[in-house]
C-alpha cells in the first residue's frame, strides 16, 4: 500500500498553466507535492495550492512566461534542472553553496529553518542535543538530513523518508523518536493532521533562506527577481503570505 502511495506521488503530474501573456515562452517548472503548505494538491479540484503556487504563478505572470507544473520526489528537482529536463523549480528549496554551484537561484523570498517535532507526550527531547542516539525521521536529499548527520555523533538512527507524511505517520506510528524537518512544514502540521497528538519543540535551527531555483545560465533570472521585488513593495508578497501563514512579522 505505501510503495504504491509513493509510486503515485512521485509520478509526474503535469498541469498547464498560463500566465496570461501573449506569445509567452512556455517554461517547465517543478514542484514537490508533499511540503505543505508550500505545495499540495487539492483533492477537490485535482490542482496544485499552497505558499509557492500563488507565488510561481505572480511570478510567471509578471515575468511574462508561461509555464507547465510537473511534480517530482524533492530529491530529483536539482538533477532535473541540472539535466535541462525543467527550466524552474519551486519547492522550498533552502540556497546553499553546494546548490548555487550547480543552479542558479533568484533572490531569496522565505526566512525559514529547522525545527524539532515530538509526540504530544514525549518529554524527553527538548533540544537538539537531545537527538543523540534516537530515531529520527527527516526527508531524502533535505538540508536537514545533512544538518542532522554532520552534527549528531550519533546518527544511525536518522531515516530519510521521500515524502514528509511519510515521516510524520512513522512518528505518530512511534517508528521513530522524532522528525526534524523545515519549520514551516514541521508548524503546520502539528497545528493540521497531528494537533493534539504531536509538538513542536526547541529553537529554531540553521536560519535558512528559500529561492526559486533555475538551470545554470538561465536567461529568466533578472526577470524573475524583479518580479519578486515587485511583489514586496506593491503588497503582493504579503497578502500571499498572509493567506498561508497568518500575520507576516515585521522585518528586521
């Protein structure tokens, strides 16, 4: 039953969508259907939502390019637009070195980080040091994976799972101790499907930053910026944050 679940969700999905211009260039953008509530599909209209839809289609809109959305596992969104197979991806995608040697990113356009997610009555993992030589799910080909084998001592305990539910019902399931995953994700979810049976605890780890990400050399990265900008100072951006996450907090 689950190898047939993640057969389907890896499976492309391929949606048309037009941005509205003209004789626009049409673009492969890509997308992971399992990180909400940045991107999920409705099983009412069969469609892609979340944060990074409304975002990628303003985007696309004032950039002037069309696009058609395929979803992927996290894990080959960057080998696919190393390989030319898409032109975008969009997916929460934390900028990192390594990633920026191989892609290219737009500015940044969500603060996010890390964060430690528990069952409701567990009390013995506060910190992240608390992790050393527990169960710990996390996703394949996450920065959270790597952040978890390079400072624990300890991590032979630490499964990558391609999808965060899968994660999340290996938790509830006490297949593991704890999940440590993207905040965002890991907030909205012990305030969704697993309120009152699991908790968020600790800080927030490694302060990271989210982009669109493109193939190396791509000729739409100015275009998509400025898109970005734009979106930030007419208001755009927040109302679009606003609707996912509630208030949006005051710069620094």
């Amino acid at each position: 039953m689950k190898a047939a679940w993640i057969k389907s969700l890896s499976a492309a999905v391929a949606l048309t969508v037009s941005a509205g211009a003209l004789n626009a260039e049409t673009l492969r953008v890509a997308t992971d259907p399992s990180f909400v509530p940045f991107e999920m599909l409705d099983p009412e209209s069969g469609e892609m939502i979340g944060f990074d839809m409304d975002i990628i289609a303003e985007v696309a809109e004032r950039a002037g390019f069309d696009y058609n959305l395929t979803t992927m596992d996290f894990n080959g969104i960057i080998p696919a637009l190393q390989t030319g197979n898409v032109d975008i991806a969009i997916a929460g995608i934390t900028i990192t070195e390594e990633r920026e040697k191989i892609v290219d990113f737009s500015d940044p356009y969500y603060d996010s980080g890390l964060r430690i997610l528990v069952r409701a009555n567990n009390n013995d993992i506060k910190e992240f040091e608390d992790l050393e030589g527990k169960d710990i799910g996390t996703k394949i080909g996450s920065t959270s994976y790597d952040y978890l084998t390079e400072k624990l001592e300890e991590d032979d305990g630490v499964t990558p799972y391609p999808g965060s539910s899968d994660m999340y019902m290996a938790l509830m399931a006490g297949n593991v101790e704890a999940v440590f995953y993207d905040a965002p994700n890991v907030g909205y979810f012990a305030s969704t499907n697993g309120n009152g049976r699991v908790k968020t605890v600790g800080p927030l780890y490694e302060g990271q930053q989210y982009g669109i990400a493109l193939k190396g050399g791509s000729e739409w990265v100015d275009e998509v910026n400025a898109a970005l900008a734009d979106m930030k100072e007419d208001g755009t951006y927040q109302e679009i944050y606003e609707k996912w996450f509630g208030e949006m907090p005051d710069a620094d």
